[in-house]
C-alpha cells in the first residue's frame, strides 16, 4: 500500500514492518534523469543521494507520505543533512527537478517550497548523513523510538 498521508497506524510498527506495509517504485521504474541526479551509483549524483530503501525509510521516519510533496520534503531533508551539500547543489536540484525531469517527478513551485522545508529541517537534526545511514540494522526498532535516537523529532 502507498498512501499520500501518513497513516498514524504505523506509529506501534517497527521500522521493518513499516517498511513492508509498503509498495513504491521498482528500481527499473525510476527515470533516466532522476537516477542521474539522485542514485548513489550515479557518477553525477548529487549530495544527499540515497538508495531507494533507505529514501522509503527516510519517508516512515519523517512521517511523510509519497505524494508528490512527500516526495520533495523527503529529497530535501536528505540533501540538507548531508554535510557535503551546498547552496550550488541546490540550486542546480531546483532546476533539474523544476525543467529536466518528467511527469511526475517534476516538481511545482509549491513543491520546490515544500523540498527547502525538508532541507531546513534535514540541517537542524543533529545525527547527520542519513543518507548514508544503514537502516537495516535498525529494523527492530520501533519508529518513535528511532525518532528520539536519531533526533529527528
């Protein structure tokens, strides 16, 4: 199941069980362009690139939904916790992900509003390179609990 709100249901599941209640995008789905911008196997991927299942855990952990400003305040937060991003980084993601990438991916001036919450919020928590974070080892844990661990709320 996808849903665009986060169902608060999820909130007495671990981080595994959370994670299977979803169904996002096969990895052969993922468009030319966002794979190039957003991929860690990317040789041109921007700071705060992050593997499909560490993006969905990003979207358990922050209560985000996978609507399109789900989306954007997901790939915010992971650029602005990553310590390598800088004003250049993003400017250029605003710009690839406004003109460059294709329906739905693109995102509105709304959501571009949306994406710069995320990296506000993705710089004020002090756990950082989430991103980078393997979420495997942390499965057992419930998501309020990982929240408090990880300063994330």
């Amino acid at each position: 199941m996808l849903w665009d709100i986060y169902p608060e249901e999820l909130e007495v599941l671990t981080l595994h069980d959370a994670y299977l209640t979803l169904a996002g995008d096969p990895p052969a789905k993922i468009p030319f362009f966002v794979w190039l911008f957003e991929n860690p196997n990317s040789p041109f991927a921007l700071p705060g690139k992050i593997d499909l299942y560490q993006h969905d855990c990003l979207h358990l952990l922050l209560k985000k939904g996978f609507d399109s400003f789900g989306e954007a305040y997901v790939l915010g937060f992971a650029m602005g916790n990553d310590p390598n991003t800088h004003g250049f980084h993003l400017v250029l993601f605003q710009f690839v992900a406004r003109f460059l990438y294709p329906s739905p991916y693109c995102l509105s001036q709304r959501e571009l509003e949306e994406f710069s919450a995320g990296v506000e919020h993705g710089r004020q928590v002090p756990f950082k390179s989430l991103n980078y974070s393997n979420f495997q080892f942390l499965q057992a844990h419930q998501l309020p609990a990982l929240r408090n661990i990880l300063g994330i709320e």
